[in-house]
C-alpha cells in the first residue's frame, strides 16, 4: 500500500515522532476507549477497585481466551487489543522497506519511547537502556559488573531461576561467591527484611541483589531500604523489578537503587519480549555491556542495546501500552489487583487444608499469591486447576514455598474467581487421584 503523500513528507521532515506514527498509524481502539472511560470518576481508590462497570470497560479491551480462564499473568500478560493492532501496523509498515522504514524511520521512534518509559519509571531517560526482557537486563549486571575470584553478591534463594543461575554462572566462571539468604514467608515485618541482609555482609561483599516483588509469593521486599543498606556500606545494589512495573508506583531515582531490570510484558501488557534497564548515570562507564559496543558510546546507556537485528515495531509499541496503562493509571490498577486477591482468598481461606503463602497486607504483597492444599503436590494441584478445570496457573516447589500461583489481571472477572473458589473447594474435599 503507497504511503500517503502528506504522511510521506510528514516522515522526511526532520522531526519525526510518535505524534507523527501516530497519525500514520490509527489508533481508534485506544480512542474509543479514553472517551468511555472519561466520566468514570472515583473518589478513591477503594471504590475504584470494586467498579464493576469501569472494568468492564477495561476488560473489553482485551481478547481474552473463552476457552480458557487465565490465571498465571504473572507469567506474561496479554496486551489489549489496541497495543496488538499497534504492533500489527508497525510490522506491516515496517516490511513495505524494512531497511529505511524500520531502521531511518521507526527507529527514531525509540527515544520518544525511551523518554516515556522513564516517565513511568521515575528515572531520567538517559539511564534507562531498551532490552527484552529482566533477565537479559539482570544478566548485563551480574556479567557486567568488575568482580574478582572471592567477591560476594548477596541474594536470596527466593529469586528467579534464571538470575540464581545467572550468579552460579558467573561463581564457576569467575570464582565470585554467592550468598542466597532465606527469608520468612510471608513476611509482614520489612525490618527483619533489612536485618537479613545487613547481618550476611562480610568485607568480601560488593552488591546486593533482590526482588522488588518475589515472583514465587508477591512479596513485596524494602527496596528503599536495602539499596540505603547497600550505599551505606558501599556496595552496588541490584533489583529485580520484573513484577513491579505496572503495579507498583515507581520512582527509581527515589528508590536510590544502582541498576534495576524488568520485563515490561507482565503488568504493563507491553509487546512480548519488551524489558528495561535502569543504570544510575555515574556507573554507566563501569559497567560493562553483555555485547560488543562502539567505543564513542563507552558513558551512553544505549552501549547497552547493541543486540543486533531487533524488532523496532515490538519495541515502539510500549509506547502504546504505556498510553492504555496511563487510562486506568498505575494506583488504579494495583488497587484492582490487591481488590482480586483478597476477593477470591476471603471465599477459601478457612477452607480446611488450605494454606497461603502471600501476605494480604498491600505493603508487604503484591497482586501475586500463592496457596497449597494438603495432600496435593504443586504438580498434582497445577495439573488439576490447568487440565480438568481450565484455570491456567502455574506451580512453585521451593522449600519455602510449594504451591500453586494465582495471578489474576485487570481483564478478570469476578465470576472466573467465583469458579475458581469453588474448584479449590473441591479440590480440598476430595483430595488427589478423583
């Protein structure tokens, strides 16, 4: 299809940005959506929380499977169909001339998507670098930072998969020591948090590395606190921001946090594969890249993008999200969130045999929550919930915390929780092997 003339000259002219793929690009979902929207007012967010009308709205923004109820968004989110049709078009636009549309055109387009995320973030856009993904970003830090055979990093056994195996990687590679703390589960007394990690630093620590949010349970974990610990003693403080963005106010810079990873296809619905890193501007120079990089770029957080042929359109689109994000705003939505754990555990937790393992405390747990039942492994449980009742969740066998998963989005219904009360009910009554 010929570009338009106006859009055409529009694109050449020198300044090309977001309002101008915008105009290009129609987005009538995002429209339509902002208008219905526009007179649901709350007077707080308590009440926003239970406005079943304004979710509705919410929720019909979305293409949510009829087939199956969605219960692990906590793996990755579905974007709303604005941002899918977004992605749809740029790739569409992109392929008439991938080398000058995607890359001279397009790619342009990255720093206006740059300065929003660091908007969102709280963080001057200059430190934060576009990557795929928290692991990719928290694997530039661990591989990244200047490290000698003996030198600590300070963890807990709680972290992410990847990122314990990221650290054991570089401890074989490098003889660098790893130190995974347990903490209590739930824990409701931030304090304790802090005393943890305070009483495992020896003169070998260099950097404490932690969750903002647990994956495995929703807790919320002292991140002002510890990176205060962490500068105090003169160490790099690592996050892992991955179930934050989206759910959690954020300033970065106020967290005083060194460098922060997250993915942004979670609770932002970002494109699949979308992340960020955040890299406090005087240790830009110090750290090193996981790739190759010109050398003019040695103090510039983009040396940290050089990941080879990339999809622009995927990357431009958080943009989008970011703007469908803002229409119900990030309070509103954490409140919604919090709204759908309590409403679905209040139903099950006197249930005989049902145990939690998330805090209903908003300060000390996220909208992420796990629970077990007697008699039942996380496997046989997961099984159960995913293949004879079709609610998809996912399974945790930690020692800490072995259960099953519930992450609802702002997209779920309250009777796909009702069902779902009733299922674990069931479940409980009747025990494994039915």
């Amino acid at each position: 299809m010929p570009l338009p003339r106006r859009s055409f000259f529009h694109y050449l002219g020198a300044a090309i940005g977001a309002t101008a793929l915008s105009q290009l690009l129609p987005g009538a979902e995002l429209g339509k959506l902002r208008v219905s929207l526009a007179d649901m007012t709350h007077p707080d967010l308590e009440t926003a929380a239970a406005d079943e009308a304004f979710w509705a709205q919410v929720r019909a923004a979305y293409t949510a499977s009829t087939n199956l109820i969605n219960l692990n968004n906590g793996g990755v989110s579905p974007q709303p169909r604005v941002v899918q049709e977004k992605v749809a078009d740029y790739h569409r636009f992109a392929n008439e001339a991938p080398g000058y549309y995607m890359w001279r055109v397009m790619g342009r387009m990255r720093e206006p998507t740059r300065r929003q995320l660091g908007r969102l973030v709280g963080a001057d856009p200059e430190t934060v670098a576009l990557l795929r993904n928290a692991t990719e970003a928290l694997e530039t830090v661990i591989f990244g930072l200047d490290l000698n055979a003996g030198d600590e990093i300070i963890t807990t056994d709680q972290d992410y998969p990847a990122i314990l195996d990221a650290l054991a990687a570089r401890a074989r590679r490098h003889g660098i020591e790893v130190r995974r703390l347990s903490l209590p589960v739930p824990c409701e007394d931030p304090a304790e948090i802090t005393r943890r990690f305070a009483a495992a630093i020896t003169p070998r620590t260099r950097a404490l590395l932690f969750c903002h949010v647990i994956n495995m349970s929703g807790q919320i974990l002292p991140v002002r606190e510890l990176c205060e610990l962490a500068r105090n003693r003169g160490l790099y403080s690592i996050v892992d921001g991955a179930h934050a963005i989206g759910q959690l106010e954020l300033n970065l810079e106020e967290l005083g946090c060194d460098f922060y990873g997250a993915s942004l296809h979670k609770w932002l619905s970002a494109p699949f594969g979308t992340g960020m890193l955040y890299v406090r501007r005087p240790l830009i120079p110090k750290l090193w890249p996981l790739y190759g990089y010109p050398e003019a770029e040695q103090d510039s957080i983009t040396k940290f993008e050089h990941l080879g042929t990339r999809s622009v359109p995927m990357e431009i689109a958080i943009s989008d999200a970011i703007d469908f994000h803002d229409l119900i705003g990030t309070a509103r939505k954490g409140a919604r969130l919090q709204y759908l754990k309590r409403y679905w555990v209040e139903q099950v937790r006197d249930t005989p045999g049902f145990h939690l393992y998330s805090s209903l405390d908003p300060a000390h747990g996220a909208g992420l929550t796990t629970f077990s039942l007697d008699g039942w492994t996380p496997a046989e449980l997961s099984s159960a919930l995913t293949n004879q009742y079709h609610l998809y969740v996912t399974a945790f066998d930690h020692r800490d915390v072995a259960g099953v998963r519930i992450t609802p989005h702002v997209y779920t219904r309250l009777e796909d929780l009702d069902y779902l009360a009733e299922t674990i009910r069931k479940l409980a009554q009747e025990g494994p092997g039915r």
